[in-house]
C-alpha cells in the first residue's frame, strides 16, 4: 500500500500514544476522503501486530509481519465494505464479533478494522456498542468514517477520536506536481475542488476526467452566450451528477466572490473568463437565487430515492431561463 509523506506526523502521534500507554482500544479516525486515511490505519495495524518493533517502526520481517505484507493475517480482520452497499447490516459486525473471543493465533494482538462506520443501520450499531464497552484483551479497533455528522453519539463516546486534517497546500500541490504534468494553475484548481484533498485532486487530474470538466465549462459558456439554458442539460444529466453538480454549484459561488471583488478566493481558478460572465450575466440578487436554487436541487437529487433525476434537472434549467 502506498504511502504518502503528509500521513508521517499523524502516524507518529498515534503510535507515541500507544507507546507511552495513553492509546485507546478504540480508535475513531475522520477525514473528508481523499487523504489516505487508508493507508495510515494499514500502518497502524503493521505496528500493532509486529514482534520485534523497531521504535515507530514494524521491522517487516517477523512472521507477523509477513503475514501482513501479503494481507494473511489471521487475528487482522478487515470489514469489507463494498461500493454498491448503502448500509453495513448485523450479520457483517456478528461475523466479525464472534471471531474475537477465541485466542489470537500468532498469541498477540487482533485488529478489527470497520471503514466507513457512518453506514452502519442501528442494530449493527448497538452490536458493535457492547463489544466496545466490554471488549477482549489485546483487541484494538481501528474505525473510519468520511461523514462524522452520520455517526451515533454513543458510539464516537466509546471511542478516541482523531481527525485527519488535509494536508499543508504546499506540500499537496509539491507532491501532485511530482505525479502530475499539468499547468501551476491547473494542478492548483483540481486540489481546490478536491476541497484540499490530494488525493481526490490526483484523481480529478486524470486526462479523461479533466477534459470532461473542460467540455462541460465549454458548454457552459456557449449555453450563457445564447441563452438557451435548457441546451445544457446533456452536461448534467449524468450518472456521476453530485459530481457535474458541485462544479456548477462551485462556479456560481466563485461569480458572487467576483461580484464582490474577491476574485482571489474563487476556487475556478483556471476558468476566470467564464466565472466573470456568470458573475455579470445577471444581477448579484438573481446570483443569489440561483445558487439557492441548485444547492437545493442538489440536496433533494442525492437523497430522494427514486427521484426523477431529468425531470428535475429539466425543471430546475427553466427556472434558470425564466430568470
């Protein structure tokens, strides 16, 4: 698993609790996505498993060690969450559950890793509660979740929460660079719509990814210059919509920072030309509505099941045109 330099202070932290004895059996870590938050609690599990630890190190070469380097631990439990599920069921923690009240096979620690917590229904929750309030010897619970706001009160009360901040803007934009063959200005927008996460930022950059927000500015701005806004329903009657969404919603709020002379905040910055039409198309009052308008289009599309999502685009881009 890949590491990345910005995960190193985080990582040091808490493995110094650990060693200095002020760690938790439960860990909570939080972050927005796109950190690598993934890749810190693997090296936490490394470090938790290993024999022969070197400091903060795991030595990678006990037998633990190599257990875990080829994903075969048998005391590492890891809930697979997969992408097309919408909630984590009681069946998954009681699988999980009933494995840790037997001896450790290695005579060591277990390690049961929960991604994605905010998913699980409130059976699940009051399962996974009990096992936490009163848990095994040598049991750590290494829990993540990207919507903390999601999570039960009580569960986060039985855990230590850690919070993993995105990392310095500096050192993001140096290491996407490093991966990256792209303009200053460009590399610089993909990591402010990743909302300063750069691995979400990577990801946007892709060449395939990247052209197709450069089309749907394109279009934006020929639907804006002849005034058939319905024409742009193409561009957002997709399957990635919170995505086509959230850039539109983005550039709406960089024409009201532009309205009011803060052009130097705008997150669009390579589409400057276009966030000034918008922000001089109509006025600031209508600006203001608008956005109103589609961040609460965007709400009820992602949490309606079932909504018709191009009757309500449609809906939405003639109010737009009435306007």
């Amino acid at each position: 698993m890949n590491w990345y330099p910005w995960l190193t202070v985080p990582y040091r932290q808490l493995i110094n609790q650990y060693m200095t004895g002020h760690n938790h059996h439960a860990l909570l870590l939080y972050d927005i996505g796109g950190n690598g938050i993934d890749a810190l609690i693997y090296g936490l599990s490394r470090w938790l498993m290993c024999q022969q630890r070197k400091n903060e190190k795991s030595c990678n070469q006990c037998y633990s060690c190599r257990l875990m380097l080829t994903n075969n631990h048998p005391d590492y439990y890891l809930l697979d969450t997969k992408k097309d599920k919408n909630s984590l069921g009681i069946d998954s923690i009681r699988r999980v559950i009933d494995k840790l009240h037997t001896h450790a096979q290695q005579g060591e620690n277990k390690i049961v890793v929960l991604p994605h917590i905010e998913l699980l229904t409130d059976i699940a929750t009051n399962a996974l509660l009990k096992t936490l309030e009163e848990p095994p010897e040598k049991i750590y619970f290494l829990l993540q979740c990207c919507q903390s706001y999601c999570v039960s009160p009580t569960l986060r009360s039985r855990c230590l929460y850690y919070y993993l901040t995105n990392p310095n803007i500096n050192l993001s934009l140096s290491w996407l660079t490093s991966r990256i063959s792209a303009e200053p200005i460009t590399i610089l927008t993909a990591l402010k719509l990743s909302a300063g996460a750069p691995l979400k930022a990577e990801q946007l950059l892709q060449p395939e990814q990247w052209q197709r927000r450069l089309t749907y500015c394109s279009v934006l701005v020929d639907t804006l210059s002849s005034g058939n806004i319905l024409s742009f329903l193409p561009q957002l009657n997709h399957d990635d919509i919170d995505k086509r969404l959230y850039w539109l919603i983005s550039l709406l709020i960089d024409a009201l920072k532009w309205h009011q002379g803060c052009s130097r905040f705008i997150i669009n910055q390579d589409q400057q030309s276009l966030v000034q039409l918008l922000a001089y198309w109509r006025s600031i009052q209508t600006l203001l509505k608008l956005t109103d308008q589609w961040l609460r289009c965007s709400h009820r599309l992602l949490s309606i099941t079932g909504i018709n999502r191009e009757l309500l685009l449609t809906e939405q881009l003639l109010n737009w045109e009435n306007l």
